[in-house]
C-alpha cells in the first residue's frame, strides 16, 4: 500500500492501534447503569455480570449450592449408612395388593438387612403385619430385603415402613422413597411394584446410586462451580463470558438431570425418571434462550420459574402425593429464585422509571412549553407540516435498516485486496511520525479502513463489525464533515456552539479518541487554542443566547485564527461500548453517531432551510431521518426533548479516496430555546435519566 498517497489518515490518527484491535477486548464495566434496569438492556447477562448486586447474589447462589453439594457428598461418604446405629428394626406392613384385605391377613413375609448388597444376622417373619429384628449390640446397615414365600399375590404387601429404634423409632424406609441418608424423603402411602414371583428375594438398597450422584450430587458442585465463575468473570476481565458461563451451567445442568431420569428409566422407577425430565427440560429452554438471545432474558427467566414451578406443585400432588414438604420444596427451588430475581428487578425497574421521571420533570414542563409556543405560531406550525413533508421525501428511498455497512465486493475488488496486502506479514506494522505523535497501523486496522471494495456503494449484507475500523473512519471523517456543516449553517444562517477556553461540550469525549487536533481536511487550516479572554462568545444579534454564535458572524474569524466555535468531537470510546451493549447487543453497525456535528437555528424554519440544503448536496446521501418535531411523536422518552438528527454519508473523491465514504455520520439540527435548557446541567440530568432507564 502507498501511504504517502493517503496523508490525511496520517494527520487525524491520534493513537496507536495494537495488534488484534484496541477496542475490540470489550473490557467493559458500566458502573452508571442502574442495577435495576440491568435486565432490560440488549445484553442483560453480559452487564449484569459487572454489577456488583448481581455479582454478591451470584456469589451467594454460589455458596449456597456448595454447600448443598456438601450436604449430599456426606450422604456419598455414609455408603447409605442408616442414620443411627439401632438394637432394632421393625417392618410394618400398611397396605397390600387388594386394599380389601386387611393386613394381618397378608401373607408371611421376611425380613432381614443387607451391609452393602450381603446379608447380614438372621431374618424374621411378620406376624400381624409386623416383624422386628433385635440385636445384641447396635446393628451397621444400609439396606434391606423381603421374601415372601407362598400366598395368594393379592395378600403381598405394597405399602410398608422400616423404622429403627435408639431412643425412639425413627422412619429409615418405605415403599417408596427420594434421596439418600438423612436428605432422604420417604413416602409409605405410595405403592411399590411389589414382584409377583414366590421366593424371590426384594432388595432395597440404600446405597447411593449413580442416577442420584448424578441428579442431587454433581448437579450441585457443578451450579456453584458456574454461579462462582459468573460472580468473578468481571474481575478476571471475562464478563463478555456471561452469556456462555450461564448457558453451559443451564445446559450441563440439564444434560446431567437428563442422563439421571435414563438410569432412573432403566432401573424401573418410573416416578424419579418422570421427575428428571420435567426438571431437565427448563434448564435445557432456559440455556438455549440465553445463548440464542439473552435480549429476552426476563422472559426466559418468567418461563423457567413457571416451568420449574408449575411441574413441581403437580409432581408433589399427583407423583408423590404429599404436600407436607411443598412449601420447603417451591422455596429451595431454582425456578422460585428466578422468580424472585426476575420479580424484584420488575418492581425496582417500575422504581428507576418513576425516579427517571421526576428527575427531568421540570426540563420536561420547559421544553413543553416552548414546544407549546411553536404550535401556536402558525407560520412555525406551517414549516413544521413542510418539514413533516420534507423528511418523508428525503426517506423515500431508504427501505433498509440503517447501519454501518463495508463496501461492496467483487471479485476484481478482492483481487486487488490480496495484492495490495500481500507485503504484509502477520506481524509486520508501519510507524510514521505525525506531529510529533508516533502512530502505529497495522494491516488488519488499514484494510478495514479501506476495504477494498468498490467505492461508494455499500454492502447490506455485509455490515462493519470491527468497533476500531469505525473509530478509524470517524476519526478521519470528522474534519470533512465540519467543513460540510460550515457550509450548510452559511446557507441556512445556522449557529454554532461557542468556544469556552475549550471545554468539552456536553456528551462530548474529553480523553482518549477525543484529544486530537482536527484538521480541516478542506482548508488545511489549524483550529489553534485560543486565550481565556477570547474564547466566551457573545451573540451580534440580540435574539440568539449566550454561548452560541451565528456561523455567518464568525466565519472570518474563524477560518484565520479559530477557536470561536467549539466543535463536537467523536463519541468517547466507553460511551460506544456502553450503548452498543445496552441497546443494541453489542451490534457496532448500529453505531451511527460517532462522527457527528450539531447546528442551532431560531426557528422551524430554520431548521427547515437547512435540511433542504443537505437534500440537495451532491456529496450527501441521507440513510436515516428521526424528525421529533413531528407533531405526533411522544417526545416522553427524550424527556421532552426535540431535535431533527440525520444520519447520512459524504460520498466525495476525498472521502472515497481514504475509504470512508460509506461510514454513517449524525448531524443534528437543533432549536436554540432547547438547547440553552440542555446545558452542562441539564445534560448531566439527562444522563442519569439514562442510566435510570438502562439506555
């Protein structure tokens, strides 16, 4: 590539651009937001993990599954133990195959216990129902079995208890159970599929099984494992990690109950493998949703609660029949914490709107009055219905989402791009001198910045992904489009901000990207600082306030000596991520005001002479209009501000020779009344309404 040919990038590059792009990292911790609003920005789940509320409850989360986990690993220690060392055991029948017959007419059946699958002492009979096993010394177990050797298989018995006694007897089985040890639930009332052969031996075991280690064990250290990594991940500078930590714990999670409700299936207990796919099946949705498109996190996180909720009222009530622990079930449950979470960020969200609200009440009630003002003059009121008109006409041909699109390739296109590149080297770089400012271009930032494709035609479907090749054309366009500006203020008599010692206009970057020197790449004269005393403008005319000039007043001045007018520099790097992330999930191409310029008028009409000049200039191509002072637009979300913002791109040889003639500029015409309300305090307002509202 000839660079020598390309000296106006040189001039504006300001920073040097590593290896694998400066901004490209997403290190990104948005400690403005509002934690209450967190959930309802494009990226719910990346954000959240910079918050330090989510990040304590994630931790928390964390802990208490640990110790869950713990709890059960105990369990996994004991082999199954039964909970105290007993001189004896009773088995006591409660139910048999025909309910009609009672139980001390059932037949004999005996009984006797199992130390890790062998025999162990000697068996006995019921007798009424019952039999009891005494010992000597207190008695190790950790299961138990049943013969029944003759009778009808009517009289066999499907319903029984297994109690032990030290001090009291204590339930250590029954026909149906859940769990292990002393996280065991038992249920006698439910029936067991109690064999129909003679002689043949029921072993109950009570060792933990693999499909339990799998579903209560694993399933615990592997959630605390992933709420840990997730309360970290901002910390180790992972938080763009987020969206996969949750979506592989959910899917892991789901996977593990999954392969659980199979082993279940295949050792016949058809209620624990039930169980293990109604509880798999919302983790598994919750995971997809997440990682598909966490924008819609709060109505993944209402359908997960429903769905583990929902499934868990039906199971205690129909599978299991017994709704003395649903209570402590529903309140242990994952899908009640989604609930809470998701509820409690509702209700405190519901909070940041009103505080959002009240804030810029009073900036609302002014705007809306001078907007009142305007739509009682009728000549105002006429060039806002020839505006409304205007703006329709510019946007006729705009069918497409505006974005940041790349040129349009070929194959000639591509050709030329592998030639042109092909002396460089992965690693090679290029350092020029620029002002005394050593600058670094490496070739990825370079191609990006000329893309090689065919000049002034922008690609739909292939939007610019790269946040340092937009910086890159910003940067270099900015100086273009304040020449553009000037022009279109000369003819439409339209104002600028004034220089103040040059401190940065509201929203304005005031470090980073932002601290160049603009050059005029029109007039290739230096905008210089100027003294104290130079820099407050006063208006000629009397009608236009303080701090602003009528560009046609200072020009002259302007263009010898500068520093009257104080021009918008490009959006400051952190503000781009943050919007990027909270609005358009991370979607640089919908970045269209980095570059960007305002102008001030007195009047609709005004504003009115100066869109009709951008309409008819050759060099601009209009790709967006968002009129708000169209009659019918709710100016609520702006807090009753009002302005015209068109996003357009300068399409000229200048601009097509470096290569950013399809990059997306803003240049907003604004009324002076409202921007005189809008000052360095009114901005500050409007920033906090919104990082209130998480926009």
């Amino acid at each position: 590539l000839n660079l020598e040919k390309k000296p106006c990038v040189c001039e504006v590059l300001g920073m040097s651009i590593q290896d694998g792009g400066l901004l490209s990292g997403w290190t990104f911790h948005d400690s403005l937001l509002s934690s209450s609003s967190v959930l309802f920005t494009s990226r719910p789940v990346t954000v959240a993990a910079t918050k330090p509320a989510f990040q304590m409850c994630s931790l928390l989360i964390a802990v208490v599954y640990l110790y869950w986990g713990y709890l059960a690993s105990i369990q996994v220690a004991s082999h199954g133990v039964y909970r105290q060392e007993s001189s004896s055991i009773r088995f006591s029948i409660l139910g048999l195959r025909n309910p009609e017959i009672p139980v001390s007419a059932g037949n004999p059946v005996l009984f006797g216990l199992l130390l890790n699958g062998c025999k162990i002492g000697q068996d006995n009979s019921t007798l009424n129902g019952t039999a009891i096993l005494s010992f000597v010394k207190p008695v190790v177990a950790n299961g138990y079995y049943l013969r029944i050797p003759e009778g009808s298989i009517f009289g066999d018995p499907v319903l029984w208890r297994v109690e032990s006694f030290a001090e009291s007897w204590t339930t250590i089985g029954a026909s149906v159970w859940r769990g292990q040890g002393d996280q065991a639930i038992f249920y006698p009332h439910l029936a067991y599929p109690t064999p129909e052969q003679r002689n043949l031996q029921i072993k109950v075991d009570s060792r933990p099984s693999w499909q339990w280690f799998l579903s209560d064990v694993v399933i615990c250290f592997t959630t605390s494992l992933g709420w840990l990594f997730f309360s970290i991940s901002r910390h180790i500078k992972r938080q763009s990690a987020g969206v996969l930590i949750i979506s592989a714990l959910f899917g892991s999670n789901s996977l593990l109950q999954a392969a659980a409700a199979v082993g279940f299936g295949m050792a016949e207990n058809w209620r624990e493998c039930l169980h293990g796919w109604i509880n798999s099946a919302p983790d598994a949705l919750l995971a997809v949703s997440i990682w598909w498109n966490e924008r819609h996190a709060v109505l993944s996180l209402l359908a997960y609660g429903v769905l583990k909720l929902v499934p868990l009222v039906i199971q205690t009530n129909i599978l299991f029949m017994d709704r003395s622990g649903m209570l402590v079930n529903i309140l242990s449950n994952g899908g009640f914490l989604a609930l809470v979470i998701t509820g409690a960020n509702i209700v405190f969200h519901r909070r940041a709107l009103s505080r959002a609200h009240t804030l810029v009440l009073v900036d609302k009630a002014k705007y809306d009055a001078i907007w009142a003002n305007i739509l009682a003059d009728s000549e105002e009121q006429a060039s806002i219905q020839s505006l409304d008109k205007l703006t329709k006409y510019l946007g006729r041909c705009i069918t497409k989402q505006s974005r940041q699109l790349k040129r349009i390739r070929s194959l000639k296109a591509e050709q030329h791009r592998s030639l042109s590149l092909s002396g460089f080297s992965s690693s090679s770089s290029l350092k020029l001198q620029s002002a005394g400012d050593g600058v670094v271009i490496v070739k990825e930032a370079w191609e990006s910045l000329l893309d090689c494709g065919i000049p002034a035609i922008p690609d739909q479907s292939h939007p610019v992904r790269s946040l340092d090749q937009l910086y890159l054309q910003a940067i270099a366009l900015n100086g273009i489009l304040i020449a553009k500006v000037q022009t279109w203020a000369a003819a439409s008599s339209g104002c600028f901000s004034a220089s103040a010692d040059r401190v940065a206009a509201p929203g304005e970057s005031r470090t980073g990207f932002g601290s160049f020197k603009l050059r005029s790449l029109r007039n290739n004269r230096d905008h210089s600082h100027q003294s104290a005393a130079d820099t407050v403008m006063m208006c000629r005319a009397g009608s236009i306030p303080d701090g602003y000039v009528r560009w046609e007043d200072v020009k002259e001045e302007e263009m010898q000596v500068g520093g009257k007018v104080r021009w918008a520099k490009v959006k400051a790097v952190q503000r781009s991520i943050e919007k990027s992330t909270r609005s358009y999930g991370k979607d640089v191409s919908r970045l269209l005001d980095i570059c960007r310029q305002s102008i001030y008028f007195e009047t609709i009409s005004g504003i009115l002479a100066c869109l009709a000049v951008i309409g008819r200039d050759p060099d601009v191509m209009i790709a967006r209009i968002k009129n708000r002072f169209d009659a019918t637009v709710n100016s609520a979300a702006s807090a009753g501000y009002r302005n015209l913002a068109v996003n357009l791109r300068l399409v000229s040889a200048e601009t097509q020779a470096i290569g950013i003639e399809t990059h997306l500029c803003e240049v907003q015409l604004i009324l002076l009344k409202m921007a005189v309300i809008k000052n360095d305090e009114g901005h500050k307002k409007y920033i906090t309404f919104r990082n209130l509202r998480g926009e």
